[in-house]
C-alpha cells in the first residue's frame, strides 16, 4: 500500500537553530502534501498546503516566513523551521494526498517528527 | 466555518462495547473518516464512510451516520487493550481535498 517517509522522527536542538523535516512518498506520487502541527493532548492543525511545482498555500496565523516549504519534486516536500524557539516545540506531521482513482483514503499520513526546542 | 466536534475521553472495560461519537459541519462533505492515532505515531485509517449511506459495518468497527443531525460515531466491539488510542473523526473538504480534524477522543481501556 501507499506509504509516506517522513524524517526524522525526533529531533532536539538549541534556540536559533533551523530545522528541515522531510516528507516522501515511497510508491505513489504526490502532486499535494500537508503540513500539520499538533500541541499535546489536542487535535492536528493545518498548517498548510504544499503544492509541486508552486508556492504553498498557508492557513491563518501561520508565519510563512517562519516555515518555510519546498515541494519541488513529485514525491518530496520539505518543511524547514527557521530560527527555532522553545515555542516552536511541537509534532510535525506530513501527508501526501492520494490522487488514485476510486482510492478510498484522501491522504496518507506520515509518522511525525517530534520537535523540541531547548 | 468548519467545525468537527468530540468528546474528549471515554474509559470502557476490556469486552465491552465503545462508542465514540462526533459532529461536523459542513453538509457537502462527500466521505467522512476515522482515523486512530496511538501515542507518538501518525495516524492510521480506521473506515470511512460516504455520505449517502447510513452505516457501515468492518469486522468489529461500525460506523453510523445521521446526515440530518451531521452525526458520526464509531463503534468497537470487544474492545481491547490495544484499542487504547486516540481516535479522530475527519470531514473532507471536497474542493481542496483538506481534512478537517474533529478534537480527538482518548479511549482508555481497563483491563
């Protein structure tokens, strides 16, 4: 089945720090790939949409500046945390929309990177 | 705006019935989701179904839906120790393909 890589898992670094996640599709390509953060004990929040090929389309209140997003390639998106701050400490999780017809799942969902920011 | 909603933690007994419920929002949604998500991990697809039918059945998985009262729940039957989990409802946004999140339940089960 469809699987999405998702890198590293767990990360801890200084203040100040940028960080990269990746997110790859294994066996499928991905014209569109997600980005959410989760806080602990509460539900996944979209933090935006990255396309291939364009700019990523970001909810409200995220800082676009802050996380930066490259999808330059059918199976890999990136999100880089700039400058990091304790605040910034979170589970990152990608997913990869699946455009296969008829598919049943909208999105497969990577395993998470743990941030923490010392 | 879109809004799914849940209870936020359910406690059952190892064999007994759990019933995780959920509402949302947005009528047009064209499948609504169950996913599970145990501790530090992503999340998992439970079912789905599609929003023209009533019920779905998946071994010990059912899932109803009341589509006037934009209701969803999700029964598990014989519950067990490692159904223990997090369990989130999701609606589709059909012109964007977004997923929108209900708040999680924490089911805890005892042993």
């Amino acid at each position: 089945g469809a699987v999405v890589s998702q890198h590293p898992s767990r990360v801890i670094c200084k203040s100040g720090t940028s960080v990269k996640i990746e997110c790859r599709s294994l066996d499928f390509q991905a014209t569109t790939m997600f980005w959410y953060r989760q806080f602990p004990k509460q539900s996944l929040m979209l933090m935006a949409t990255s396309n291939e090929g364009s700019k990523a389309t970001y909810e409200q209140g995220v800082e676009k500046d802050k996380f930066l997003i490259n999808h330059a390639s059918l199976t890999l998106s990136t999100l880089t945390v700039t400058s990091a701050h304790p605040e910034d400490s979170s589970f990152y999780i990608c997913s990869a929309r699946d455009e296969t017809p008829l598919s049943n799942q909208p999105q497969h969902f990577g395993d998470g990177t743990r941030l923490s920011i010392l | 705006g879109e809004d799914v909603e849940q209870s936020l933690f359910l406690s059952v007994r190892e064999g007994d019935s759990s019933v995780i419920n959920c509402t949302y929002t947005d009528s047009s949604s064209t499948y609504l989701y169950w996913y599970k998500q145990e501790p530090g991990a992503g999340l998992q697809l439970l079912t789905y179904i599609f929003s023209n039918m009533d019920m779905k059945q998946d071994q010990r998985l059912t899932v109803l839906l009341n589509k006037k009262d934009k209701h969803l729940s999700l029964r598990i039957a014989d519950t067990q120790t490692g159904d223990s989990a997090i369990y989130f409802c999701a609606e589709i946004l059909d012109s964007s393909y977004k997923l929108i999140f209900g708040s999680g339940t924490r089911l805890l089960v005892r042993p």
